[in-house]
C-alpha cells in the first residue's frame, strides 16, 4: 500500500471527523435556540448592542443551520465565519470577567471553527465534489 495514499486520506478522514463532530456539538446549543425562535420566544442576550430579537437570530443561524453547512462540506470556509463570530463574541464579551472554566466551551468552538476555516473542508465535502 502507497504511504502516501494512505497519509492523503487520515488527513481527509480526520478533516471530516472535525468537521462532523465539532458541528454536532454546536447544534446542539442552536436548537434550543431555534426552537425558542419558533415557539415566538425572542428573549436572548444582546451582548453587541444590535437588539436581543437579531442576537436571537443570529445566534440561532450560527449554530444550528451553519453546521448542517459545515457537516456536508458546503461553502464551508464561509460558513465557519458565521460561528468563529458567535463564539468570539461569547468568549470576549458574554463571558468577560467569567473565570475560564465557564468560558472555555466557547473557546474550544472557536478554536475548532477557525481550524477549519483555514484548513478548508477536505476531499469528503460537496465543496471538493
């Protein structure tokens, strides 16, 4: 078996894999939101000045359609522009002042999310079809 071969595709796969399992995890923060959206309960945060109900929106847009986004491989550079914001302002400003443990979830995504925006999505993506 070619090496090479072998080392393309673990590259590709693990790609994937963050892709997949760091857009999984971050749904499931958006679908309370976007639940909440569509129960019209727009009570949220508005931690950068521009109105709760947009926050609301926005949130929800970042991290329960993005990552369906994000899991297929789409527009995917992007795409994870969308959460690298959100959880830069979670991290910055919803957290300021918050010990580490109680912002370090945020930190994680972030960290994850611009991997990937400087990685690109990989062969296993609509993006390289």
């Amino acid at each position: 078996m070619n090496i090479n071969f072998l080392k393309n595709n673990l590259l590709h796969i693990g790609l994937f894999i963050l892709r997949f399992g760091f857009s999984i995890g971050f749904m499931t923060h958006g679908y309370d939101k976007w639940i909440r959206i569509f129960s019209g309960n727009y009570k949220f945060s508005d931690p950068i000045g521009i109105g709760s109900t947009l926050s609301l929106f926005l949130t929800a847009f970042a991290e329960f359609v993005v990552p369906i986004f994000l899991i297929i491989g789409y527009k995917t550079r992007l795409s994870s522009v969308f959460p690298i914001i959100t959880m830069f302002i979670a991290y910055v400003v919803s957290h300021d002042g918050d010990p580490f443990s109680k912002k370090e979830k945020s930190f994680i995504y972030l960290i994850a999310f611009i991997t990937i925006f400087f990685t690109g999505p990989g062969k296993y993506s609509i993006d390289k079809k």
